[in-house]
C-alpha cells in the first residue's frame, strides 16, 4: 500500500524558494504567473493495514513541523 | 564546569565549540555521540554544535532532533541545565520543541558567511549576564537556514517575556524582528544562529563570543 503526503508550507509564511522560481519562470518570458509556493512530496510505501491515524502521526512526528508546514495525506490505490 | 557536546552526524562546529569550553572553563566537555542515550552524570552545560546534522534532510535539524540524545538532553534542560544551541544547534532545538518557531532558508536565499553586529537585549539569563543591556557585539554567522519565523503572538510573548537575547543590528536572513537568538520560558535554553565559539579568541578577530561563556561559568559554578 502506498500514500503520498504532500508538506507545504502555511499560507502567510514567506516562501523565498518559490520566490526565486516566480523570477526565474518570469525571467523566462512566462508571463501571468501570480505567485509560486514550494512543497515536498513524500511517498511512503506502508504495510498493509496501516491506520490514517498512524500516518498522520508519522506527519505530525516527522515529515512535518506544523508551526510553518500542513500536510496532506494521499492513499493511492494499487500503485 | 562539566560540559558536554552532542556530536550528530554532519556536525562541523563540535569541536570548535569543545576548544571553546576547554580554554574557559579549563576542562575539555565530554563529547556524546547522538545514539547514545545518557549524558554524563551531573553535567553543567550542554551544547550543540553547529553544522549539517544529517545532511540538512528533510528540514534543517529534523532528524537530529529525533535522536536518542535529544530525549536525554530535553530531560536535562526541564531539570534546568543550561542548554546551548549553536546555528544547527539552535535548528536542532526549534524542531524539539524546546524552543518555539522555526529556522527557514534565508530570505535573500544566499548562504550568509561574516560577522555581524548583535544586539544584546536580554542580559537576565545565564548565557548574557557578561554583556550589557543594549551592548552592540561582533559575532560570526554562517547559515543558509536562518531566518526566524514564527507567528505574531510567539514573537510578541517572546519579546514581552525579555525572551530574545540577541538581534542582529543589520538586516541579515529575514529573520522576523531580526532575531538572532531566543531564550526559552526558564531561560536555561538558548538557540542562537551567530557563532559564539568562533570569537574566542584574538586571533579571531575578537573575543565578543566569549563572554557568553564565561557569563555562563560564571553562572553555573
């Protein structure tokens, strides 16, 4: 079984990455970009029967730090 | 003064910081490896050195801060052991939970390498009773992820509580409210970002980071 967890960081916190990616997409001519917010995704192959409960633990541990980060969990279907 | 050092995997300022306590307090720290599970017994100070602890994976500290020591050196500090977190040190203590807020990427996105001017605004703790209130200091940064963030009521309680011990006195990552290093409720844990080990001794430069320790000696003994 396998689940994604998507970390972004939280609106309203300053994303100098996505920033420096903004400029460098608009220092390539694309144009109408308004804003861009960098992200991790993590995938995470589980043991069957692994609870929602034990990955968001995982998340609130581990692969987030919820003072700047929200995650979000993804259970994928036979991958 | 018994002193340890907590050596991770990728730290790079241990032994620097060691040099550091050995010439103030005479007596070279013990050095603790980060899988171990016990520090020294009766040990008067910890410190955590700056560098990459586990090649910055994940979030600056993330994984350090895991690591059997750290339970260890939580279970110290809510005895009252001073605690002090050096650069990563101090990432290593936002991603504990032993201090609040976060350390991200400098917002200016280079990697900051000089000596800056600090601000010494608290000298109500154990790591600044040598300086003076208001005391302007030349300690070295070197940091990539440095920039303090956290959310407006931590950083009004933080400066209403005398909790910042130090600001940089020029613009330097983004920090918010240029905060350099912070003090945590009882004022035993202090994150700080410039390198105090690295201004010791005259032929660093100068010798501003020095104080702090002997401050803390003082303190302590």
């Amino acid at each position: 079984m396998k689940a994604r967890v998507f970390v972004t960081l939280k609106p309203g916190v300053l994303d100098p990455q996505g920033k420096a990616i903004h400029h460098a997409l608009e220092g390539l001519g694309f144009a109408g970009v308004n804003d861009v917010r960098a992200g991790k995704l993590i995938e995470l192959d589980l043991a069957e029967g692994t609870s929602d409960e034990d990955i968001e633990a995982m998340c609130r541990k581990l692969l987030a730090n919820t003072v700047i980060e929200n995650f979000r969990i993804e259970r994928m279907t036979d991958a | 003064m018994k002193t340890a050092v907590v050596v991770f995997p990728g730290s790079n300022c241990d032994r620097d910081l060691a040099v550091a306590l050995e010439q103030v307090t005479g007596r070279a720290p013990t050095m603790v490896w980060h899988r171990d599970s016990e520090l020294p017994e009766d040990v008067d100070f910890i410190g955590l050195p700056g560098g990459f602890s586990y090649g910055d994976y994940l979030r600056s500290g993330a994984m350090a801060a895991r690591s059997p020591i750290m339970r260890a050196v939580a279970d110290a500090a809510a005895r009252g052991v001073p605690v002090l977190g050096v650069c990563n040190g101090f990432q290593v203590l936002t991603e504990t939970g032993l201090l609040p807020g976060a350390l991200m990427r400098n917002a200016g996105l280079n990697f900051v390498s000089r000596a800056v001017e600090l601000r010494v605004e608290s000298t109500q703790s154990l790591f600044t009773s040598a300086y003076e209130s208001g005391e302007t200091i030349r300690i070295p940064v070197a940091h990539h992820d440095g920039n303090y963030q956290a959310d407006a009521e931590t950083l009004d309680r933080l400066e209403g509580n005398g909790r910042i011990a130090f600001r940089y006195a020029e613009e330097v990552n983004g920090s918010a409210r240029r905060i350099a290093g912070i003090l945590n409720v009882s004022g035993n844990v202090l994150g700080m970002m410039p390198h105090p080990e690295r201004a010791i001794e005259a032929a660093h430069g100068n010798t501003d980071g020095r104080r702090l320790l002997e401050g803390l000696l003082e303190a302590v003994a």
